[in-house]
C-alpha cells in the first residue's frame, strides 16, 4: 500500500469557458476510487475552484485580482466540492473539505496540527481534498499555484508519490509542441532539467511546467517520488502507480535517504523567512560541504530583518545567492550583537538547517 498525493491542475478539471468538466473530473474519481480499492491511500489537491466560480456568476463591476479570487473561489469551492461529493458518492467513499493558506505552514505547531487532521482522516477512511483558502488569501500571502501547495502537503504527510495531473504528458527536452522535442521519461535525483522547460503557461491555472519541475525536483530530493502526467489521458492516475510503463510520463526519482520530517518542513518555509542571514566566503563554503555543522556567528557578515526566536531565516553568501533555510536560535536583536564574533552559541544549529542543492 502506498500514500499518494494527487494534484489536477485547473486545465484539467475545467473546460475553455470555465464550467467544470464533469466528464473528466468523474473519470479522475473513477481512477482515485480505483487506487483505493487496490489498499492505496489518496489525497487530492484540486484546483478549479476559481474556475468554477468564473464560470458562474458576473461581476456587477469591475474587480481588481484579489477581489476577483476572493468572490470566485466562494461561489467555485461549493460548487466544485459538491461535484466531488455526488461522484465519490457513489463509490460510498466519504470526502472531507481541507482549505488551508500559506500562512499555517509558517507555524510548526499549525503545520503538524494540519498533518495530523489529513492523517486521522485517512485513518478513518475520508478521502481528504485540499485546496487554498482563496477568500481569506491576500496576493502576497498565496502559493505560487497549487503546484507548491501539493509538494508541501506531499512532504507533510510522507507520500510516497506525488502526481501532478497537467495537460501535458510530462518534461520535454524542449518545446513540446516541437516534433523534435522527446519526453524525459526519468529524472535522477539533484538532475537540473530546467532549462528544458518552456516558460509559458494556459487556462486557468496560475503556475506553468517551470514551477511544476522546481517542485519536482525539490520534493524528490526530500524522499517523495514525483510523476507528471496528462490528466486527460485515459485511465493514467492508475497506470503511472500500477503499470507505469503504459503511460507516457515523466517521473523524478527520490533520494535513498530523505529528509527528516523537520527539515522537510525548514527545507520548504524559505518563503515564510522572517529575515535574512549573510555569511562570508568560507562559512559558505564550510555550509555547503558534506559535513554536519551548524552556523556560527563568526562567519555572519550581515542581519537583515527582525524575527523572534525559532522563526525561520533565509540563508545567502557573499554574492547573494541563497544557501540555505533555517529556524534561528536567537531573535534578530541577539543575531546582531552577535554576528562576527568568535566562540559564540551557534546561530541555526544543523538539526534545523536545510542546505539547498
């Protein structure tokens, strides 16, 4: 039995003048049913709400971005979840409702009571479907898309498979529109195959196949297999788990040895990063090695930001570049008085540091 995580984009679960596309959505539930009866247990990241809800109602005025989100996700999620509701119905599967926002991942304690609820409901046979909190997100507090909000919950639950359902059948080594262009079928841990991505996007949806390989990639390296594949291909949920060689897909293979459950969460809270941390030539190179340490004052050139202890903080060297994540030991008055001195407590012990690759 395996733990599978299964995120629809909204192109998949939507048609062109934005009602849902009932007869896709069904199939999708046919297959999740499926998975379920083979012993799998499934959670869905579904999009599609503020399609839905676009597809339902007219503004009687002009909206801005926020308003729009905020109007269409509230009429889209009821009607999205009823849909889901009379489909697994008829599986006699029960489903529950989990809207959750960026910003209860920012919390350790929000975050584990979050795992905790999706686990008992799995424990108790309901099917949880997740999506974001749209009336209650500002812009600057939403996800990327539901593309980074299906790899945190992948990691939070330890899936042992995430499946993103896209309209395309995975990473192409180019433009996949282009006959020359192939499908990676395999994706190795720490591989780079971003530069084969085509930065574009359509629909509905806000990310695009960029932000879907960056996620890929990042929750591959904390142990969770990932798999691209096109939602409108017929029975594909079930063969990329059971038969994956029938399906075309692309898949990014896991670390042998992944990540505690903490550092999952510190290796994806760089966005919620109260502050930022600035260290010399060496302590960046001594971070960056194979060896377990911790960051010390000493090599701490820079504080910028205000954060109380056990806030996350984002980690950068000497040219800018992002090194790591961690949860401070210290608040960022203490960080200051302390950056560059020698023989001090560490400022982010190992335990909660996370390196990026």
């Amino acid at each position: 039995m395996a733990r599978i995580v299964v995120k629809i984009g909204s192109n998949v679960l939507t048609r062109k003048d934005g009602k849902p596309n009932v007869t896709n959505m069904s199939a999708i539930v046919d297959q999740v049913a499926e998975l379920r009866e083979k012993g799998h247990e499934v959670i869905m990241i579904s999009s599609g709400a503020v399609a839905c809800g676009r597809g339902a109602i007219r503004p009687s005025r002009q909206l801005d971005k926020v308003e729009e989100r905020q109007l269409f996700s509230s009429v889209g999620q009821i009607r999205l979840i009823n849909i889901y509701n009379d489909l697994f119905s008829q599986y006699g599967i029960v489903i529950g409702q989990v809207l959750t926002q960026k910003e209860n991942f920012n919390s350790r304690t929000s975050y584990l009571n979050q795992r905790g609820c999706m686990i008992t409901m799995l424990a108790n046979g309901v099917l949880p479907i997740v999506n974001e909190n749209d009336t209650a997100s500002l812009t600057e507090l939403m996800f990327t898309d539901n593309d980074e909000l299906s790899g945190l919950i992948a990691t939070m639950v330890d899936a042992d498979t995430l499946v993103i359902l896209s309209n395309v059948d995975g990473i192409y080594t180019g433009n996949p529109a282009d006959p020359s262009s192939r499908l990676i079928r395999k994706v190795s841990p720490g591989e780079d195959v971003s530069g084969n991505v085509v930065a574009s996007k359509s629909g509905f949806g806000r990310g695009g196949m960029g932000t879907k390989c960056g996620i890929a990639g990042k929750v591959s390296e904390e142990g969770v297999r990932v798999i691209i594949a096109c939602g409108y291909r017929q029975n594909v949920l079930v063969d990329v788990i059971e038969n994956p060689e029938a399906v075309p897909h692309t898949e990014f293979e896991p670390v042998t040895q992944p990540l505690s459950s903490l550092k999952r969460w510190i290796a994806h809270s760089g966005s919620f990063a109260k502050g930022r941390l600035k260290v010399d030539e060496k302590a960046a190179e001594v971070l960056r090695s194979d060896n377990a340490v911790s960051l010390l004052p000493v090599g701490v050139t820079a504080v910028e930001g205000d954060w109380e202890e056990g806030d996350i903080v984002n980690i950068y060297d000497h040219e800018d570049n992002l090194i790591g994540v961690g949860r401070s030991a210290v608040s960022s008055d203490v960080a200051r008085d302390l950056a560059g001195k020698k023989g001090e407590r560490h400022l982010v012990h190992y335990d909660y540091l996370y390196i990026e690759s």
